[in-house]
C-alpha cells in the first residue's frame, strides 16, 4: 500500500482542503502517514498571505525532500498558487498544483513517476468561475466538523494578497452543502463550522440564493445538526434578512466573529475596507440587540502604514466601545505585491508591538468581563480534547455556543457530545479557559450523544 503524508500551512480553509485531498489519496488506495515518517509521497499545503508564510512553507518542502530524497513531493495551496515558478526551482519538488484542480494531482502523480519529469499543474485562478468540489465525509483529527461553502474573494484590500492566490468569488452549490452537511451530520459530528475565504459572501455570484437562505436550509434540511457555526461574516455582509434568521435560530450559535481591523475610518480607508466605523457599530448594535448576550470576536490590524498615535486611540477607543469578548490582534505585515507594501510611512516594529500588548490586554479585559457574565449560569459545551495541563490530566476542553473556551473534569466518552455544564470560575489560570464543574445532577447516560 503507497503511504502519503501531509503538512498544512496556514488557515482552516487549507485544512479543509488536506481532508478533502486525503480523501482522493484514501479512494486510490493510500495509507496516511506521519509527516516525520518514511513516505511515498509528501503533500505540502502552503500559505501565502504574509512573506513569512512563504518562507515556512520552503523550509517544509525542503524539510520533506531531505526526509527522503526518492519520495514524490507535491506542493499545493496558496504559495504554489502564486508563485510556481519559484517552487519549482528548489531542486526535489516533483509537482505543483495551486489552489484548483487539485482532483488532477494524483494523475499529476503517476505522470512524474513515469516521465521523472517536474509537473507544474497552475492555471490562471482568475479566469475560474466554478467552486472546485471536494468531498469531506469526516476530519482525522477533530470533533468539529469544517463546511467549506465557497472560494475566493472580491474585496482587494490593500494589504491583502488573497484574491491573487484564490481568485475571485465563487460559491458552492446549496444541494452540495446540504448533502454534505448531513454526510457529517451521520458521521457523527454534531456541530459544523462553515467556512471559506469570505464566509458569508456566499451567494453574492448566484441570481436566487444567498447566504441567509442557506443557513435556512442548513437550519431545516438537515437532520441532526445541534449547532452551526460561521467562522467569518464581514460587516457588510450583516443584512436585516441574516439578522432575521440568526434571530430566530435555534440552533446557529450566539457567537459570531466580524473583522475591524480598524476603529479608525482613515485607516480604514487606506486599507480599502468596505465600512466606515459608524457602519461597523450599528451594525453590531442591531445584531445585540436582535441577539442579547451576542459574543462577538474580531480581528485588528494595528501598525497598518501610516497609523499614527491618534489614529491606534481611535481603534482602542472603539473596541473599548463596541465590547468584544475577544480579539485576535495582528501587526501588519508587509505583504510582497499589495499595495500596502508600496506605502510610504511604514510604521517602526517597536511601535507596532507596543500596540500591539496594549491591544492585547485590552482583550484579555474584554474577554474576561465577558465570561464573567456566565459565572454560576448553565451552559451547554462539545469537548473536543483533553487538557494538556499536567496538573488536571482528566480534564476536557472544549467551547460553549457563545465561544466561552471552558475545563472541565470528564470522561474520554463525553469527547464531541454535549454536555451540559455549570460555570464556577472565568479566568485564565489554564490557557486563557473558563473553569466549569459538569452538573452533579446530571447523569452520564443524559449527556446528549451523537
């Protein structure tokens, strides 16, 4: 039996995809190995979206090819995408595919095996207008099921390089989302994240479906499912009608996570953002509203060029305002070929990381405040793992609907169940978790199963 392993680079669509690759290699008959092994072929799933990602992504391929010099390594993913050339010339890679066609790459296999020739299997991603379909039955290593419901994106913000590297947007066909949906849903998986490279932007390419019509569907059409998670809505993207069914949900979670980037509308400018600050926060508010006890998270840029100290109070300030229950704070990071990169008034590393702990206290304020709401209040949780915390070796970790990270003592079999749980404590003694105590009144056997 061929062995095949895989090291992935970068976000949770890439991560997706490996399963969905692993998948093809599986139905040809492979055997799944460890990247640190032996192996007939080595796959490779590559970041692009900072400098740094590039660089990772060279010293696994060339880590790969040294591990054993006579195996296939084929090199996929979002650095492949936009720079195949470059790939190609480190001496030992053997095929490149980007971020399409990856169904061709077992063929691509086979024909370098028998002409010993490089395979470069790129094409242009902007001339692609169809969602490539892979099937994702089930994740080798986890307890929450991944949805990819669509590709790409239209936005060209300037610091980003991604559009370049997955093209414009494209979605995937609702009956397939469905249908895969349920396909998790039997395979045991009680809540599915859905998500893509601009989430909610599903549907924008379609005449008569959109993306709340979607999680309608997700919401009737298919048995089983307790939660659904979106990993990503853009502000622009939270239309009344999204509002509407969030609303009346019962079963999409009371956490949603909405990139800022930035609470200043004049960086918000330099950065292409489609939404002003004002835009921003009534959006939120009205979600709050709709919504109450609503966790938002979100991501901020800060050091972005030009950003002067006025302009990272603003932010501040605004994040203060809007009262996230977390961030997830990014310098910025020269990206090669955007715009941002080409700007002048590039701000100084030391200034970028100050703002950067500022913001990141902030968070930890935020977050806690927020968690501290739950205090003594019962709340459903899906373990997904034990602790790795040597002094609570039988405790499980996994998150509520409202994101709220949370230990507890459990058993191995309550691993991807739902469990209800009561909150005794909110800090972050063990890796930023929230302490809870499963209900003494409940009984194993009434723990919700698959």
């Amino acid at each position: 039996m061929p062995t095949v392993a895989f090291h992935t680079l970068g976000c949770k669509v890439n991560h997706y995809e490996t399963e969905g690759i692993w998948n093809m290699f599986k139905e040809q008959g492979y055997e799944r190995v460890d990247f640190d092994r032996n192996s007939d072929v080595y796959v490779i799933n590559t970041c692009t979206v900072t400098n740094t990602g590039d660089k990772k992504s060279r010293q696994i391929i060339r880590r790969a090819i040294r591990k054993n010099p006579d195996a296939v390594v084929c090199v996929t993913g979002c650095y492949a995408q936009t720079s195949p050339g470059e790939i190609m010339e480190i001496p030992g890679v053997d095929v490149v595919v980007g971020t399409q066609d990856r169904k061709h790459m077992i063929h691509y296999i086979e024909q370098h095996k028998k002409s010993k020739e490089p395979v470069n299997g790129v094409s242009n991603i902007m001339k692609n207008r169809v969602f490539e379909e892979m099937d994702v039955p089930d994740f080798s290593d986890r307890t929450r099921a991944s949805l990819k419901i669509q590709e790409g994106c239209n936005n060209f913000c300037t610091f980003c390089i991604i559009p370049w590297s997955r093209g414009l947007l494209r979605s995937r066909d609702p009956q397939n989302v469905l249908e895969q949906a349920q396909k998790l849903v039997n395979a045991g998986y009680i809540e599915i994240v859905l998500t893509g490279i601009h989430t909610a932007g599903y549907g924008e390419d379609m005449k008569d479906y959109n993306f709340a019509m979607l999680l309608r569907d997700l919401e009737t059409k298919v048995n089983g499912l307790k939660r659904i998670r979106i990993s990503s809505i853009e502000a622009s993207q939270i239309t009344d009608e999204v509002i509407e069914v969030l609303d009346k949900s019962e079963k999409v979670v009371s956490h949603l996570h909405i990139p800022l980037q930035s609470g200043s509308d004049s960086v918000l400018e330099r950065m292409r953002r489609k939404y002003s600050s004002s835009y921003y926060k009534e959006k939120v508010m009205n979600l709050k509203k709709a919504l109450p006890g609503l966790a938002i998270t979100s991501d901020v840029i800060v050091g972005f060029p030009g950003e002067t100290n006025e302009e990272f109070q603003e932010t501040y300030d605004f994040i203060k305002e809007i009262g996230f229950s977390e961030l997830h704070v990014f310098p910025y990071s020269r990206r090669t070929g955007t715009p941002a990169a080409r700007m002048e008034n590039q701000v100084d590393d030391e200034v970028k990381n100050n703002r950067v702990h500022q913001l990141i206290e902030l968070s930890e304020q935020l977050a806690k405040a927020y968690a501290e709401n739950y205090e003594n209040e019962v709340l459903e949780v899906i373990p997904e793992e034990h602790s790795h915390d040597e002094e609570h070796p039988n405790q499980l970790i996994g998150y509520t609907d409202n994101y709220l990270k949370v230990a507890f003592s459990g058993t191995p079999d309550m691993i991807g169940k739902l469990v209800r749980v009561k909150i005794t404590k909110a800090g972050y003694p063990l890796n930023q978790a929230t302490f809870v105590k499963v209900l003494d009144e409940i009984a194993y056997d009434e723990v919700v199963s698959h």
